[in-house]
C-alpha cells in the first residue's frame, strides 16, 4: 500500500552524473491503484539524491533572492492532450480534451550552514474542454524544517494537496484532497553505520463529480486517516552499495464504514540500494501482516511485499529502465477490503540527438481478490490483467524549456464484465527544466 504521489523530481549536479542522465520524473501515463497506507515496501521510480546534495543544487541553481531567501519558479503543462475514455467505461466511451496547468515558487531559507526552511506554493488548474463541470482548481503547497550536522539529519513538517486522479477500480476523474504530516531523524553510528526513526500522517479526501456519497460504491470508500511509524538501520558498503532493514508499524481509519475496513498492519522490510551515474538500483523486499483495528471486522493478511527500480545507461544516449510491485491495495469493494497488485514495466530511452530522446514503455500486471463475489448467480474470485503500452518524444526547445508528447493505450480485462476497459491517451508535457523526460 502506497501513496500515489508522484515523489520530487531531484537533478544530480552537471557533468558526467547529468550526461547518463539527469533524474527527471519517470512518467507512466496509466491509471493508479487505490492509494493506501503509507508504507516503505513501494520505491519511487525515479533516481533520488541525498536530501543534503538536493538542497545544494538548489542553492546553488536559484537565480532569485531576497535579501537571504532563495526563490526556484516553476511552471509546468501536463497531459494536455485528448483521451478517448475519461469515464472508463466498458461501453459507449466518452472522449474529450484536457490540460493541467501548474505555476509557482519553491523557497529555502537557509539558517547558517546546517539548518534549512524549505517551502513551496504551486497552485494549479486542470481543463476539460467539453465536460466543465470535471473542471477544477489544483495544485500543492508544503513547508518543512531539515537540519544536517556531522552525525544527525532531521526533516519536520507538513503538506496540502488538490489533484486530479485516477483510479482502476473508478477510472473517472477524481477530485483528491489531501494533507500529510511527516518527522524523520537519523543518527550517524560511525563505520558506515546509521538509524533512523521516521513518523508519518495522511489525510485524505476523494470524490467524483456526479456520484452520490453512498455507502457502498464510489471513491468516498476511500476516505480515511493513515498514520505510519518505522524505524531501522541503514549500512553502507562496496563503494554506492547500502543495506536497509526495517520495521513499519501502520494503522488506517476510515471515514466509510469504519467497522469492517479499520486496520493495522506490521511490516519486516530489507531495503537493497545502489547509486552510480551509470547503474541505479532501489530494492525493497520483505513481508507484511495485516489485522483488523479497533475492533472492525477487516480481514487478516500475510504476504510477500516489495517492489523495485533500476535504471542503466548502456551508453550515454541509451538508457533501459524496469521498475515493478508486490503489494497491498484497499478496494472499493463492498465484499473485498483489500486486493494483492502486482506489476512490471520497463522503459526505453534513445537519445538520438543532444536534444532529442525518443521513449518507449510498457506495463502488464494483475489485481487479485481474495473473497469470492457474488457475479451472475455464482461466486467468482475476481481477477483483473492490465496493460499498458505506449511511446513518445521529449525535446529540449531552450536551455530551460522541454517539450514532450506522449500516446498511451491502457486496457483492464476481468472476469467481472463491469470491470473492464480501455483507454486511448494522448498528452503533451511542457517544463521548465531543461531535462529530458524519462
């Protein structure tokens, strides 16, 4: 269980680290499962820096101040383009046209040489041509503190969010509403050796436009307050390797029949990385048990969890990439609390010019129930297979803008007709960050 954010885009500094690739967002322009607890099983799927190196490069790439206040505008087009299904029906889809819209500033304010306030305000809107009434003011905002001394690194602090989303199990635009809270500390050992402690809340708000706030169907099933709490020991070996083994204590309330989906869950998690221009490896694996909380009557649990991400430039201008899950996701099932996701992916990125990359990508995975439902006067197991496939061109037009267009087929077919679908998506991506899209 994860949450569906998209984690921040980090940028290794210029020279040979940026000419394997500089770390921009990794897009895959497929419906998300049902965002669930926050767990430290799911890996971003992306390159990620130390939060110290990060804060540097910023420091360093801000071409604005005042007075000691660093200023980084942002200003970003997502997905304006066309898709043939926004409802996800399985029958007479409807198609229309869309744009995301996102402009604002990140902020540091730096106290010293050790401790940092770090904020941003990005407020947004998202665009349907035909359809206004799906139309919708977005966007995020957070602020932290993060402090990093010779054996101690702290990160405390909070953040909003309006996004649209999408779901599998209600492939409709969604309106969600979210607020999180985060504190993390970690502590030098010395000899390559470190702990940490990390303490987590979430908030969310989901609905969709048109759909009455029943009981048992629609994204309010998916409303509650996640809280997670972890903590572990991190080695680092070899020259880039590191080492993580961890344990997570989670626990969910709903706002929906509280009684039956309320949980808990306790994770054992070994965490495998690996960081060199060339060669990135981020690996969790472990297991995870889940129980009812107090006093529902949610299902128990107990399965393998983790997920992956590698990416490896095989020259300068050729990177292949593979990114996959094992994991738990809430359902918006009345008779299933919970199904088991898994999936695979892979992506290709040719780099035929110094401002061209050509991409190509793919998913395939299954969602599987473990209670059998009542389908057509039987019981069935539900079982869903995904894929998803698709390509596109990133161009870098300036130094700081970055043009990229994208087509995405994306099907689900169940066992349960009702359940399925395809989509046809078009898109189109304009930032200013200079880098390629991956």
């Amino acid at each position: 269980m994860t949450c569906c954010g998209r984690a921040p885009v980090v940028r290794p500094r210029r020279g040979s680290a940026a000419r394997y690739g500089a770390a921009a967002a990794t897009m895959w322009l497929a419906l998300g499962s049902a965002r669930a607890q926050l767990v430290s099983d799911v890996v971003p799927t992306e390159r990620i820096i130390p939060a110290k190196e990060k804060v540097d490069l910023d420091m360093q790439n801000a071409r604005f101040h005042l007075g000691p206040v660093r200023l980084l505008p942002e200003f970003d087009v997502s997905n304006a383009g066309y898709n043939n299904n926004i409802f996800g029906q399985p029958r007479n889809p409807v198609g229309d046209w869309t744009a995301s819209f996102n402009a604002g500033v990140r902020f540091i304010v730096p106290f010293g040489y050790k401790v940092y306030l770090l904020g941003d305000i990005l407020p947004g809107y998202t665009w349907y041509a035909n359809h206004s009434d799906l139309n919708n003011f977005t966007g995020t905002g957070g602020l932290s503190i993060d402090g990093f001394f010779n054996h101690l690194s702290f990160e405390a602090g909070g953040r909003a969010s309006q996004s649209i989303v999408f779901y599998s199990e209600a492939p409709a635009p969604t309106l969600s509403k979210s607020a999180r809270l985060f504190a993390r500390t970690d502590v030098d050992l010395g000899s390559g050796f470190a702990a940490f402690i990390d303490a987590e809340g979430l908030r969310i708000r989901d609905s969709q436009e048109g759909v009455p706030l029943d009981a048992r169907s629609g994204v309010i099933r998916f409303n509650r307050t996640d809280e997670a709490y972890s903590g572990g020991v991190r080695y680092k070996f070899g020259g880039g390797w590191t080492l993580t083994p961890e344990v997570q204590y989670t626990t969910t309330r709903f706002e929906v029949t509280p009684e039956q989906r309320n949980n808990q869950s306790v994770g054992y998690l070994l965490g495998l990385g690996y960081s060199r221009p060339r060669f990135y490896l981020d690996l969790v694996g472990g297991y995870r048990e889940g129980d009812s909380y107090q006093g529902s009557t949610f299902p128990h649990y107990a399965t393998p969890v983790g997920s992956y991400f590698v990416s490896y430039f095989i020259t300068p201008w050729l990177e292949v990439r593979s990114n996959g899950e094992r994991r738990v996701s809430y359902s918006l099932d009345v008779v299933n609390a919970y199904y088991y996701q898994m999936d695979i992916g892979g992506t290709l990125n040719i780099q035929v010019h110094p401002r061209i990359l050509l991409k190509g990508f793919g998913l395939t995975g299954e969602n599987k129930y473990p209670i059998p439902q009542p389908v057509g006067g039987t019981d069935l197991q539900r079982l869903d297979r995904i894929t998803s496939y698709g390509g596109g061109v990133s161009v870098i037009l300036t130094r700081r803008l970055t043009l990229t267009g994208l087509v995405t087929h994306r099907s689900d077919v169940s066992n349960v007709p009702s359940a399925n679908y395809s989509l046809l998506q078009y898109s189109t991506f304009l930032s200013f960050t200079g880098e390629f899209m991956r």
